[in-house]
C-alpha cells in the first residue's frame, strides 16, 4: 500500500474503535490481576510505597489519576464529539435508543445503591460509583462470543458506553470537586475561550491546541475542579471536519481524527493499564464472611449487577414496547438481556469515581471488593447469556 493510500485511510471508525478497545481490554484485565497478586504478595509493601511516593508536587498514583487520566478523558472527549457530530450517534433516531438505555443505567445503579447504603450517611457520597460501564472490558468479553453476537449489538453498547462516558464527566465535574481556587478556575476559564477562539476562527494546528491544553490542565488541577475535566474541556475546542450522512468517511485530514487515532495504542495499551495496576491492588489479608454485609461493597456490587441490569434492559423494553425504537438488527431479547448484565463490567470508571468520593483507605478497598465482585459476576453473567442465546433472525 503506497503512503498516499495510508494517509486518506479513515483513521476514526466505529470498527477501529472497536478493535482497539477489546484488545485494550485484555491488557487492562491482565494489569488488574497483577495488582491484586502483588498486593497480596510479599512485594505488597513496595508497591504500595512505590504509588505514595512523591515525584515534584504530586505522587506517583496522584500523577496517574490526575495526569495520565486526564489524556484518556481527552480521548474520550474527542470520541464523544465526533460520534455526536459525525458517528453513531449524530442524529437523535440514532441517539434514542443508547441514550436512554445509558439513562436508565445510571440511575436505577445509582438509586440501588442509595437504598442499601441508607444506615451509613458516610458512604452515601459514592452513589455515583456503579453508575459507569467499562467499554473496554464489556467489548473483550463480546469479542470473545465471535459472530454468535450480531454486529448490531455491539455498536448498541459502544454508543451505550459513550454517553454513559458523558454521563460520568458531568458526574464527576458537579458532584466531586473539591473547594474552588476562583482566580485558577478564571484562569481555565481564559484559557478555554482562547481554544474556543481558536477553533471559531478556523485554526487547525495541533500544536499549539496541545500547548494550551497543557496549561488549561494545570489551571484546572490548581482550581479545585478535578484535572480530568480539562481533557474533556480540551477535546471539545478540536476542530472536526465533518461528512454529513458519510459517519465512515471522515477526511483523515481533520485535527480530531488525528489527535484520536494518534491516542488510541497509547490510551488503550500504556495509559488505562497503568491506571488499572495502580488501582486494583487490594490486598484480601483482612477478607472475611462479614463483606457480605458490608453495605457499601453490596451497594457498589448489587448496583453494578442488578442496577445496570434493570436500567439498560428496563429502559430498552420500555423504548420498545411504547413504539420510540426497536431492537438492534438481528439482536434477540435475550441477546439484550446478555448486553445489559455486560453493562455491569464497571472497572475503569468506577474505579476512578470511587477514589474521588472516598479518601479514606479502608473504605476505598470496600468499594474495591464491591466493584471487582459486580463487575465479575456480570462479565460472567453475561457471557453464559449470550453463549446460550439462540441467534435472532435477519431483519
């Protein structure tokens, strides 16, 4: 193939998307088993060391979850955008059905865990923490089913994935920012309406976007707003050059299609697993019978595997049954029934969510137990579902 051919390949389609991700989500799950073994292990105390370990102003896990963290919300950002404006989901026919299926997802989750976690007010700051889908986990275990899955479905829970994605953003930038620094948080504000002026005025060099990026970030971690934020804020002043009713065939030639293709090896190989080792190290010295009736590891577990269930299948039934929108092509309702316990899988973001709503170690850790027992038994779950589903019918 010459270099012409390479460089008007599209770089962002929805199938590369896929690809990367349930690669991505392979590396992730092997990173996460090796925190736990080493968390467990007699290297436990090195690595817990090793992340408290100050490097310049910061720590070693406070460079990983404000900084590196803050590239992959930027890739999220950037793919929230382009699908919004030029994907799967640049019309509202297009948007219903995942849109409010995410809805439901984040909410009932949400509400389950409220509703057990009532005797502890403490814990109650961590409603968010099953409301998030882990795309990268939930794709790897549909790449695992092949073609017994129809394509249909898995572009459902990828669109599903990223608004629920969105839905975590403005989660975290109402619900979980600390006391605010005005004069940093003006300063983010300045420096974003640069990069908005930028874009209106139809600049389209990287660079300089990226350089501005760097300092928005900084005003933003300064601020109180947790740092993450800006890389959304960031990904939104992208220019996009867009092909209306062509979602496959975006010019490679556009700034976001190149910042995105350009993230994705780095985000999906290096920077999510790293966060996942850093992350999904708890040690199970102090495991016993009585997390059964630890409010917030049932709340955070029975949310993910119950909550998401309910909302995502719940919401999908309702859409169908009142005539608003139908069921993916070839896609059974036990089909749908397998995806909505995959929507359980909350890793990544749950993680990160639960970390922002409790300091306190101990209490980390019960969420820890939470998420990795939910996010497990709906993986499992799910799989067995889908396995046994018959295919549906072509339509």
């Amino acid at each position: 193939m010459s270099g012409t051919s390479r460089a008007i390949r599209p770089f962002s389609t929805l199938r590369d998307f896929l690809r990367n991700e349930t690669a991505g989500g392979l590396v992730l799950l092997a990173a996460a088993f090796l925190a736990i073994i080493i968390a467990n292990s007699a290297l436990a105390p090195a690595y817990f060391a090793a992340l408290q370990a100050y490097i310049g102003p910061l720590s070693l896990l406070h460079w990983i979850n404000d900084a590196l963290m803050a590239v992959f919300f930027l890739r999220v950002g950037l793919e929230i955008k382009r699908e919004v404006l030029d994907g799967q989901l640049s019309t509202w026919s297009r948007r219903a059905l995942p849109g409010v299926a995410a809805l439901g997802g984040m909410i009932v989750p949400g509400l389950i865990y409220v509703l057990i976690n009532l005797s502890e007010p403490a814990a109650l700051r961590g409603w968010a923490i099953p409301a998030a889908t882990d795309i990268a986990f939930a794709l790897g275990v549909l790449s695992l089913l092949g073609s017994r899955v129809p394509g249909s479905l898995k572009v459902f829970l990828a669109a599903l994935a990223i608004i629920d994605d969105l839905g975590a953003v403005i989660i975290i930038a109402i619900f979980y920012t600390a006391e605010l620094d005005a004069y940093a948080l003006f300063g983010a504000i300045f420096v974003f309406g640069i990069l908005r002026s930028l874009n209106a005025l139809g600049y389209d060099r990287l660079p300089l976007y990226l350089a501005l990026g760097l300092v928005l970030w900084t005003l933003v971690l300064m601020s109180g707003v947790h740092a993450t934020i800006a890389g959304v804020l960031l990904a939104l002043t992208i220019p996009i050059k867009t092909t209306p009713g062509r979602p496959e065939a975006a010019p490679a030639e556009s700034p976001l299609h190149r910042l995105e293709h350009a993230l994705h090896v780095p985000v999906c190989f290096v920077i999510i697993p790293i966060f996942g080792f850093a992350n999904a190290g708890v040690s199970f010295a102090k495991l016993s019978p009585a997390v059964m009736s630890d409010t917030l590891a049932v709340g955070v577990a029975a949310g993910l595997l119950f909550g998401k269930l309910i909302g995502v299948f719940g919401a999908v039934l309702l859409m169908e049954r009142s005539g608003w929108a139908d069921l993916p092509p070839k896609a059974t309702w036990t089909q749908m029934f397998g995806v909505a316990l995959l929507c359980g899988i909350g890793f990544t973001m749950s993680l990160f969510i639960g970390l922002l709503a409790f300091e306190d170690a101990s209490m980390q850790d019960r969420v820890k137990y939470g998420i990795l027992a939910g996010s497990l038994l709906a993986g499992l779950s799910g799989y067995v579902v889908l396995r046994l589903a018959r295919p549906g019918n072509s339509r």
